[in-house]
C-alpha cells in the first residue's frame, strides 16, 4: 500500500517499534508534549500491532492498535511528521489497520481525542477520524481532566467487510507465521465450516484432523520436502474417502474441494492465513502418505490436502488472474460482456 511514493508495513520487532514510536511522537510536540504519557505510548507500542508509513525506508509515520475488549481495538496512537501531513499518510495507515482489525475478526474501533472545539490541532484530529468514518460515542471529561474532554469515536467492523469481500479478498499465503497458537475455538470453528460444505448426495466423503501439538507440526514439517507452512502454528489435514453416491459416480474430490474453500473462507474471517496445499504433498514422492502414518490415518482414508493455519506476519502475493470478460458472460459463450461483443 502505498501514499505518494509512502510505504505502509507492519513491524513486529518490538525494539524497532520503540525506536519508530520515539522518532515520530518526539517530533510533534504540539500533540505529544506531556513527556509522561509519551514516554507511556513509546514503552507501550513495543507490544502493540504497529503499522509504519515509510519513505525511502525512513519512517515518516506510525499507527498502533492495541486490544480493549475480545470483539474491540483501539487505535491506540498514530503519528505523521508533520511535513507528511496532508499527503494521504493517515488515511493510507488507517486503511491498513483497519484491514487487520477486520480480518482479525474484531468487531469494534474505538479512538480516543481531545473533544472539537478546544484546541486547533485536535479539531483536525477530529475531522481525520470523522472523515473516515468514525462516530461520535460519548465525551468523558474525567479521563484526561476538564480541560481536555476525551471525546470517544467508534466504527462497526463487521459492516465492513461483507461475505463477497471477504471472498473477493482471500488469497493464498506462503509466506511467514506469527508464533501465535491458534485458540481451539477458532480450529473447531473451521473445522466446523468444512464439515458444512455441500456433498454429492450428501455422502460426506469428508474427514478432518486440525493439529496444534507442536511435536507433531515439528513431525509433519519434516516429512515436507522442499518445506511448505514451516511456521505455521496449526493445520488442518484434509481426508477424503472413495465412497460412490451412485452406480459408479464418485464426488468425493468435488466434496473435499468444497469443503477445503469452505475452511479457507471460515480461517480469513477469523483473522488468519491459509493456503491449499495439494499438489505439493500429492506428487509422486506422495508427501500425503507419510503425513497419513504420523496421524494414525487407517486404510480407506486417502489424505489430500494441508491447510495451514495462523497470523500471517507478511502479506499474501497477489496472483494475477484473467480478466473478467475472458472467463465469465451473460447469456452465451462470449457474450454480453464489454469487449466481446
Ligand atoms: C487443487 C489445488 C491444489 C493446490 N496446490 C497447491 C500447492 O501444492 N502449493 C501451493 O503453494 N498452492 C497450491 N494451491 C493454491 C493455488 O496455487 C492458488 O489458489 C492459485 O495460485 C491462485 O491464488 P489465490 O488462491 O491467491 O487466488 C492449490 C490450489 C488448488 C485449487
């Protein structure tokens, strides 16, 4: 992403956090001049999600959100020198974080400012936040003292981002995992979706084994050779039985692929990553067979996909796809759509 040549990351080193956090609010003293509370924003970036706005690798800005409550994130800080400012900067890092928050499944954003109408610059922070979209919830004069009434801004989430978004969104990661275990819940919940897919005649030729022990991860990732998903900190294991719905007619490959996009749709609106890894461990060096025997899989039960499953701490490469009008038509092969007809 990127605001007149700014680049948006993601850091997760807390000590380049820190160092970010420092730069940045040290320069803007017309909004961080009480050295106690930025002392507190600097210390406390280090363990929040911290998105830098880069140029020529200098950082220029910075936005850090930080968990108050299981469905809500605040922004907690952000920071643009001031010589970026008015250049698209805050918006393109709130469009970043406000990506995560939504992929991570949170349902709320909250923003904490000084209330319109005390002080200039603070009337500016209120317009950039309600600019993007943000509501008024309440002022509490009590939180920094009357003479700075903390006016409270929050945006639904969940509005944001509809199922056609999210289908529209998804894409599969190869890239790095956060060491983050994957809560049980959220494993069952996919499972849970995979388990709802369609199957021919409803034979449900479809099983599944989530795995979360790291020593049998560790045992996995070593029978995968080239590695793929080394980090990751769950998978989901995808079994398929040749059970025929009729006469000779056999879904089950249909059956696993619905469920297999079933799980990578349930994992993106969890927050986390996936990608289908079939061709890898199915070759003929059969990769698939010997993750089989370290899950105890019995006989009868062929193992052809690993999904896995975690906080990306990357971003998925966007695959370049076939336009639009050279795969999909309106009433006949080639037809009704722009360019070909
Ligand atoms: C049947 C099937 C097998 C796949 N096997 C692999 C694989 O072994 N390794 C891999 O990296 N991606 C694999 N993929 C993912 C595709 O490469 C990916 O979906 C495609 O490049 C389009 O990218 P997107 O998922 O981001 O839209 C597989 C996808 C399908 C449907």
């Amino acid at each position: 992403m990127s605001a007149e040549g700014v680049t948006i990351r993601s850091i997760s080193d807390p000590g380049q956090k820190e160092r970010i956090a420092r730069e940045i609010l040290e320069a803007l003293p017309d909004w961080f001049e009480n050295v106690e509370a930025r002392e507190g924003y600097i210390r406390d970036s280090r363990e929040w999600v911290f998105f830098a706005a880069e140029d020529g690798g200098k950082a220029v800005g910075f936005l850090c959100l930080k968990e108050t409550g299981k469905p809500t994130v605040e922004l907690a800080v952000m920071g643009i020198r001031m010589a970026y400012h008015r250049k698209g900067i805050g918006s393109a890092l709130f469009a970043a974080a406000k990506a995560y928050a939504v992929s991570a499944g949170y349902e709320f954003l909250q923003v904490k400012t000084v209330r319109m109408g005390m002080y200039e610059d603070y009337d500016r922070t209120n317009r950039f936040y309600l600019s993007l979209g943000f509501r008024e919830l309440e002022v509490i004069p009590e939180v920094w003292g009357e003479e700075n009434p903390c006016q409270i801004y929050v945006m639904h989430l969940r509005d944001a981002v509809s199922l056609t978004d999210l289908i529209l969104k998804r894409r599969s990661y190869r890239g790095k995992f956060r060491p983050d275990p994957v809560p049980r819940e959220d494993l069952q919940k996919i499972l849970e979706a995979g388990l709802a897919a369609p199957s021919g005649c409803n034979k449900q030729t479809v099983s599944l084994i989530a795995v979360d022990d790291p020593a049998v991860l560790g045992q996995i990732r070593s029978a995968i050779d080239p590695p793929a998903a080394e980090t990751a900190p769950a998978m989901v294991c995808v079994l398929s039985q040749r059970i025929c719905a009729y006469r000779d007619r056999c879904f089950a490959t249909q059956d696993y692929a619905a469920a297999i996009e079933n799980m990578l749709l349930a994992a993106e609106a969890l927050g986390y990553r996936s990608c289908w890894y079939e061709g890898h461990i199915t070759d003929t060096d059969r990769i698939c067979d010997r993750i089989a025997e370290i899950l105890d899989v019995p006989e009868g039960y062929d193992l052809v996909c690993i999904l896995p499953v975690g906080i990306g701490e990357g971003e998925p490469g966007v695959p370049k796809k076939k336009p639009f009008e050279e795969r999909a038509w309106f009433n006949g092969f080639r037809k009704g759509t722009e360019g070909w007809e």
